[in-house]
C-alpha cells in the first residue's frame, strides 16, 4: 500500500473519527483506524462497535491496499506536519513510513484483517432529509434521554412515521419527555416501524449535520441507521428494545393554562437555581392570581424567591420540579412565548412553544 | 458510664445491688450486652455467649433488658453532659466525648470539671459515670477506661508518654486481636514498644494502617470532638436459634430487619442508596481474634435512596441469593449506608404515581400501627409469615443514629 494525500485533507479526515475511536480500550484494535486505499480513493474508518465512521478522501493512490494505525497517534503526527502533502508506505514489514518534507515516520501497524466488520451501505435505500431538520429533530430531544445503563431502551431517541409521511422523535429518562413533529421534503419509508437511536450516535450525526450544507441520506440495514453523505457514511447501531409506551404519559386535558415570556422564565429559574438544593434540584412553582411564583431554599445556602407576572385567575397552584430539567426544556424550545400546561400537583407539567404545535416537553414533579 | 444498662438495673431494683447482673439474651444463643461489677469479677464480659456467662458466673441474675428505659436514661445522662460542654460527641447511649477547650473560666479545672460531673450525674440519675481527661480524644478514652470503676483520671500533656508507655497497644483504636498478634510477633506489646519501632517495621507488620496506629501511640489524635456528626450507617441484625440453611427462615428474617431498618430510616427522616446484607457463617473459622464466625457481607447501591421496607427487603434478598452461601447461617443483618435527608423525591412520569404514593402511605399507616400498639403489632407478610416469629431480633446502636439522645 502506498499513497499521497493533502495533509489538510488527512487531518479532517481523522478529526472526524477520533470521537468514535474506543478509548476504553475494551479490544485493543479499535483505538487504531483502518486506512484502506482503493484505486480510486482512500477511506479512513473507525468503530466502537456501536457507531462506525467511513471517511472517503481524495488521493493519488500508487499501490492499492489496507493497513491499521493507532488513531489517536496518526492524527496527532499528520496535524504537527508541516507540508502541504504527505507519503504513506506499508513496506514489506509491518511498519508504515510517513514522509512528509523532512520529516518521517515508521510506525507500527496491526493488519487490517484483524478489524471488525463495517456493516456496508451497499444494498440500503436511502431517504434524503435535510440536515437542519435531523439536527433540530436531535436538538429538540436528546436532553431527555437517559443516561442510566440499566434503562438501556431510554438511552436513545425514540423515532416512528406518524401520519401524513411526519417523523416524531421522543425521548423519555422516566421523569421527563421532549417530544416533537417534523415533515421531512420525503417521507422516511422505513420508520413505519419505530427505532431508537442511542445518544453517542445521535452526538456523532448532530456533528455531522452540523458541518452540512443542505441534505444528507438516511437508510437503515441489519439494525443499523446509515447517515450518508458523499465523503462520509455514519453506521450506527440501534438500540434493540421495546421503547415505553409514551403516549400514556402525555397529559389529555390539562386544566390550567399559562402562558410566559420564556426568557423572563428562563433567567428566574436560573436565578433561583442558584440555591437549589445540590442534590434534588427541587424548586417550588406556585401559581396564585395574577402571579408565579418561583422559590428554592437550601439549609445550607439560604432562599430564593422571584414573581413574574401572569394572565391566570383561577385557585392556588403549587408543585416542585427539578431545576435542571426545567432549563433543559426551556433551553430546547426558542420560541419567543412559551404556554405551561398543568393538571394536579402530583401531574406532569407540559411545557410547549406557543407557536409550534409540534412540540412539547414534559416534566414530572417532585413530592416535597 | 459504668456497665450501664446492668446499673440501671440494680439503680431500679434494691434486690439486684451488689449482685453480679448481666443483662443481655438468655436462650442457648444470646450474648451478654451488659455485665455488672460483681459479674465482672467472674470474668464476664460483654458480647460474650450467655451460656458461657452463666458457667462462669451461675449466681447471676440474667434479665432481657429493656431498650426503651435505657434510652430514655440516656436522655437523661446526655443532659447532664450538655451542662458542662457546648461540644458533647455521643459515641453510644452512656458515653460520650466533652471538648472542654476554653470552658476553664467559666467551670473551673478539668479536674473540677469531672467531680461535679460525677456528682450531679448522681445526684439526678442515681449512676456512675467515669471520666478521662486528656489533651487528645484517643487518650481520654483511654483515660476513662483507667477510672473505671467510678473514678476519674486526668492525664496531662507532660503526664502523656509516662500513662501510654506501660500500656498494651490493644488499647489503641484499631487494634484488634489480628493486629495486635502480628505486633506481637514483632516483639511489640506495649504502646511504648510501638513508639520506639522504626516506621518501616510498622508498615511491614500492619500495611499503611502501620504508620496510624504508631501517631496515634504517640498521642496524635488529631480528631476533633464532632458534637453533630450524622448517622453513617443503620443496622439490624439477629442470631438464629439455630444455624440454617432454609432461605425461607433466612429470608423471612431479613424481611422483618428491613422493615426495621426502614422504620429507623423514617422516623428520622432519612433516605439510604447503599444496603448492606450481613451473614455470619456457623462454622467457626481459626486464627486470632475473638471473631470466630466467619462474616460475609454483600452490598448493592440504589439508583434513589429509600426508606422503603418493601424496597431494602428485596435488594437484601437478592443480595443473599447472588451471594450463594451454601454453609448453614448463624447470623442475618440488614444495614443501610450513603444517607440523605429525605429531600424532595423525583416523581416518575412512567409510573403511576399514586402507585409510590400507595407505598409511602401504606408505610405511614405501618408506622402509626406500631407506635401505638408496637413494634409485633404489624408485619409484611413474607410469604412465610409463620417462620418470621423465630427471628430474634437485636438492635445495633450505632454512633450519631437516629435514636441518639
């Protein structure tokens, strides 16, 4: 194997996987990347068995082949050079000499039959989506996955078809829920079934969205979500479980309705945040007319009280929420007003953009 | 204080002065937990099989104690610590450390300190109470056990190598029979002995432990009195009548320790992460060291605490069938760690939460049922409810819990 690439080119390539790279250390060859030079290009990939990342560049391929490098190392190497263009040789040992300019290199290799499969995009059909709406579909979600291991069918976004070619994508820890609509240009065909997405992979396609203009595809093959896009295909293994029913969660016919500023919200609760106490994050939420109020207390700290006016008339209203979770919601949502649906003291509270129907958090109180 | 429960004993009944006493359990299986002087004489000492009591000393009178009476004495005792101390760090129902730092102006000498003590703690309980005085806790504590019976002993900071030297290093805190055999194969028996030994002989013998048994022989104590130090753990745990092997007699007891545990854990509005399941095995094990039934311990810690009985009753479950221990069973024990106040719980949006609610109130409703018709009065059924009447029970009172005066 042997090839010259651009060394900008090379530095992209492995930034982009060095988020995937098994650092645990659990198998010893998925810290390295497997480099594979194909006559016509030059992939770079990288897996920890649950997200894989092909990255396809440009090079002037000389001898055609593939080999394994400590990832972590090969990147840090490639950024320090500092020619515009690099040599790559896998000679006849097992060593890969980089020359840049004056500069080279013999690292030692492990031979890239020993690297796991990559399931392939080969024979998966693909829908195209925009990218700004798979990363809102993520932003607007993926705060309230959980991150409790044993949990494992939470530790992703939920994603299914609903009517009329919508996707919905949910995501539940057991206390809260975010929860929001979106009409893709063409409908995604292979969520009739539902899928959950587990959140590094989410992470790793939010990035990727990120840095796209436009569209990228997405397919899905062997229990797997493919994320396309010319240079880069993101393999992402789902989570393989039964997500909670979460359509019983959402509360039907709440009693009390309020609507706020969200940013005058948002800046009180960060206040009274301040005082939370450290572990519950509890504070108090209590509605009388014409008012909220908000109030936290700390033995160790001492109390926290702000009002914000509102337009409600009706009986005192008290519950607790978790201070956290309630600057995770108002920070996914952006419209200007912000409507606060109650039911009972001991009932979820729904939170929801005035002005998108589509979406909607919801988060459940804590008992004082 | 002096073989407390055994002197509230003989305080309340004439009959029983000057009488060896011992109070603790007295079926085939019970220990002693409190001996009076007289019993003393004989060799009794507490935590000692009762049989054995009994055949050293067959004059004896035995009685079941009663926890209540002893607390409430205690309350009484620790008021009158509170008269003489800001700072009182109760380490068990009868003693207790008094930080006296900067109390002179105010009360006198140390020395007068303690003989006023005395005195008003006779003259309002009717009891004994041995005082230790010394610059570090370690050497009051020491100090306390020098005074006793009924004395007073005051060890001054010029006085401090000349009282710890003689001494046997047992007396250190820490040093058990496993540590002190290991010292004394190395020729060191006293804390004298242990001061004079090279620090690298000391970490050979005890590991890093070493190096803290060898400050604190030299009267470093650094620790301050804690008045408000918190519970750290509760326990409870009881002896069969005979060792088993039947999970459902072993079950069935940890069920009722559980609930115990639990009802602790409400009553001073705490919550625990951490369970712990505590087995001693039948079989005695050799090597040094008074504990002869090998122990086993297994502990899991929970997403959320509880001060649920239901709750610790199946972690100490499963804790006990993961542990697969297939010898017969002497002892069962449920204790609980990683403490927190009973903050504000995070409801569930997945769970019915009138469900955890049917659960917080079903306790209450527990809890009310046994403070007024007591603690027998109402049980879970464990499915063997019939095999839950043989469990003894036996409370450990552990330093700074809930039930402290």
């Amino acid at each position: 194997m042997k090839f010259s690439v651009e060394r900008e080119l090379l530095v992209q390539g492995l930034g982009r996987i060095q988020a995937v790279v098994e650092k645990r250390g659990t198998l010893p060859i998925l810290a390295n990347v497997l480099i594979r030079a194909r006559p016509e290009e030059l992939t770079l990939s990288a897996t920890d068995l649950e997200v894989g990342v092909v990255s396809t560049l440009n090079a002037q391929i000389e001898t055609p082949g593939e080999v394994t490098l400590g990832a972590r190392v090969l990147y840090e190497i490639v950024r320090e050079l500092e020619e515009p263009e690099l040599t790559l040789h896998l000679d006849e040992g097992a060593r890969v000499k980089i020359e840049s300019g004056s500069a080279n290199f013999s690292l030692l290799s492990i031979s890239a039959e020993e690297y796991p499969g990559l399931p392939g995009a080969d024979s998966t059909t693909f829908a195209e989506v925009d990218a700004k709406l798979l990363a809102e579909l993520i932003d607007r979600t993926l705060f309230a996955t959980s991150t409790d291991d044993t949990r494992y069918n939470l530790n992703g976004v939920y994603m299914e078809n609903v009517e009329k070619g919508r996707v919905r994508c949910v995501a539940t820890d057991g206390h809260r829920l975010a929860l929001i609509e979106r009409s893709p240009r063409s409908p995604v065909a292979f969520l009739e079934t539902g899928i959950i997405v587990p959140r590094k992979a989410l992470a790793e396609i939010r990035k990727l969205c990120e840095e796209t203009e436009g569209s990228v595809e997405i397919g899905l093959d062997g229990g797997f979500l493919m994320v396309r896009r010319p240079d880069l295909l993101l393999t992402a293994r789902l989570i393989d479980g039964e997500f909670v029913n979460y359509q019983q969660v959402l509360p039907q016919n709440p009693t009390i309705r309020i609507v706020l500023d969200r940013e005058r919200l948002l800046h009180a609760t960060r206040r009274v945040a301040l005082v939370v106490h450290e572990r519950s994050h509890g504070f108090g939420l209590v509605l009388t007319s014409g008012q909220i109020e908000l109030r936290a207390s700390n033995p160790d700290l001492g109390d926290a009280r702000e009002l914000i006016p509102v337009d409600y008339s009706g009986d005192r209203f008290e519950t607790s929420l978790n201070a956290r979770y309630v600057l995770d919601v108002l920070g996914s949502i952006s419209s200007k007003e912000l409507v606060i649906e109650l039911i009972e003291e001991i009932s979820p509270v729904q939170f929801r953009p005035a002005d998108d129907p589509d979406q909607l958090s919801v988060i459940m109180p804590m008992r004082t | 204080m002096d073989a407390f429960y055994a002197s509230v004993e003989q305080r309340d009944d004439p009959a029983l002065r000057g009488r060896p006493v011992i109070v603790g359990g007295t079926s085939m299986r019970g220990v002693v937990t409190a001996a009076s002087y007289e019993a003393r004489r004989f060799g009794v000492r507490s935590a000692m099989p009762s049989v054995e009591a009994r055949a050293l000393c067959p004059d004896a009178v035995f009685l079941p104690g009663d926890m209540g009476r002893y607390r409430r004495e205690s309350r009484r005792v620790f008021e009158v610590f509170g008269r003489f101390s800001p700072s009182v760090e109760g380490i068990s129902l009868d003693e207790a450390f008094l930080d006296l730092a900067g109390t002179d102006r105010l009360l006198g000498s140390p020395g007068r300190v303690a003989e006023q003590l005395r005195a008003e703690m006779r003259r309002e309980t009717g009891l004994a109470v041995s005082v230790g005085i010394a610059p570090v806790k370690l050497v009051a504590k020491i100090a306390s056990g020098e005074a006793k019976p009924d004395g007073v002993c005051i060890v001054a900071a010029a006085a401090l190598r000349a009282f710890l030297d003689p001494l046997s290093v047992g007396r250190i805190w820490g040093v058990g029979p496993v540590a002190y055999a290991r010292l004394e194969a190395r020729g060191i028996r006293t804390i004298g002995e242990l001061c004079r030994c090279a620090p690298a002989e000391l970490t050979r013998a005890l590991g890093p432990f070493g190096l803290r048994v060898a400050a604190l022989a030299r009267g470093a104590d650094l620790r301050e009195v804690e008045p408000y130090r918190d519970a750290r753990s509760l326990s409870e745990e009881g002896t069969f009548s005979a060792d088993t092997r039947d999970p459902g007699r072993i079950e069935a007891a940890l069920l009722v320790h559980a609930e115990a545990v639990a009802r602790r854990l409400r009553r001073a509005e705490i919550r625990a992460r951490t369970i712990t399941l505590k087995l001693r095995l039948g079989a005695r094990a050799p090597g040094p060291g008074r504990v002869r039934y090998p122990l086993r311990t297994r502990s899991v810690t929970l997403r959320r605490a509880t001060d649920d009985g239901g709750r610790i009753a199946t972690s100490a479950r499963d804790l006990f069938v993961r542990a697969e221990i297939r010898e017969p069973i002497r002892l069962v024990g449920v204790a609980v760690s990683q403490l927190e106040s009973a903050d504000p719980v995070q409801l569930s949006l997945l769970a019915d939460p009138r469900e955890s609610d049917r659960v917080r109130r079903l306790n209450r409703a527990l809890d009310q049922v046994r403070d007024r018709f007591g603690e027998a009065a109402v049980g879970r059924a464990s499915g063997r409810a019939d095999r839950a009447d043989s469990v003894p029970l036996s409370v450990q009172i552990k330093r700074g819990e809930d039930e402290r005066p």
